[in-house]
C-alpha cells in the first residue's frame, strides 16, 4: 500500500509531500540501506544481520536512541476460533504446532481435529517477532503445511471462521477470532490485555 500526504502551509501553499509505504519491517530497513526511505517503521527491534549491513555503510550502531526508537508496545497474540475450547498454551506447545509435532487439538485436551496452522509472511515483523520469541529458542522452522498470510486482518478473519485454525496477529487485529492467553513455565497464566502489554507481563 502506498499513499502520499502533502503538508500545506496556513495559506493552503504546498510546503512538502510525504511518500507512504506499508511493506513489512524487513522492508523498511532495507528501504533506509538504500537511501529510497528517510524513516523505516518497524514492529520488532533490528536484526543482528541487518546492523551489520548498516554498519558496512558507516552507520556505528542502529540500536542506539538516536537511530532507533520505541514509540509503542504491542502484543502478539495466539488466536483461534470463537468455538475452540482451548484458552491457553505454553510457548513449547506453540513451537511443536508450528513445527508440526502436534497436529491434532487432541493432544492439547481439544477435540479430535486436525490443527490448521496459520502464519505470516516472513518478511513482516509480526512473523519475526514470533521466530524469535517462539520458533529460533527451539530449534524449530514453521511447517510447510501453513497457510502464509500478508495481513494479520486477513489472517485473524480465516482463523476466526475455522474450528481448527491457530494463527498470531498484533493485538489490535484479533477482530472477530478468540486470543489465547499463555501458561508459563511455573503455571501461570498470562493474559493478552493491554496492562500485560504494557508491564511486559504478557511474553
């Protein structure tokens, strides 16, 4: 998606023109590598891979404040369909869904059904959010059977209407399908709500 704003003076006279790209993080800092951005927004912090090019091109340290900022917290968040009865998992069984070592709900203390998984495409930061906080501390890779999505709306839209989907968006995309909280490693249960977010509660 692309869009232009245009900042007009108070006398309606055209001061500057702002060029919009919404693409997926990866592209964003791409995009500041070769000059055709002046800001990249991104939902995940830079990659150890991408601060290196940077600093091949002179720039010491991105991660510093006065390359890099926070400007919000967001939560990603597990959904399923409204008629799952599952609520929660811990992180280990979302790795072994989306790895494809559990594929039946069953296995979960659901219904006997196949587990339908849904993911985002890698380039975007929700999917590198989840690969690093999810899929890389287990050694595990997304199974080839998932669906791939370009936008959580979309996404959060399929797995609401499938009993047996299980996808990730932001937490302002869960829409119509059902979040799920997550059981941490002592058992106790950790709730995808904004004061969870915003403590850093909520892994």
């Amino acid at each position: 998606d692309e869009m232009e704003m245009k900042i007009l003076s108070p006398e309606g006279v055209d001061i500057a023109a702002v060029n919009l790209k919404s693409s997926g993080s990866s592209t964003g800092f791409r995009a500041l590598l070769t000059d055709e951005a002046a800001i990249g927004m991104s939902s995940r912090p830079i990659q150890d891979d991408e601060a290196e090019e940077f600093r091949r091109l002179g720039v010491e340290d991105m991660t510093t404040p006065t390359h890099e900022r926070v400007l919000a917290l967001d939560g990603l968040v597990l959904i399923v369909s409204r008629n799952n009865p599952i609520d929660a998992l811990s992180l280990d069984d979302i790795a072994d869904i989306y790895a494809g070592d559990i594929t039946n709900w069953s296995e979960l203390g659901g219904p006997d059904a196949p587990i339908n998984v849904y993911t985002r495409e890698a380039e975007s930061g929700t999917f590198g959010v989840f690969d690093t906080t999810v899929l890389r501390p287990r050694g595990v890779d997304v199974t080839a059977g998932a669906r791939v999505y370009s936008s959580n709306d979309a996404l959060s839209d399929d797995v609401a209407i499938d009993p047996n989907g299980i996808g990730y968006v932001g937490i302002a995309n869960v829409r119509s399908a059902k979040s799920l909280s997550i059981q941490t490693e002592c058992g106790l249960i950790a709730t995808p709500d904004p004061f969870g977010v915003k403590t850093e509660e909520y892994p």
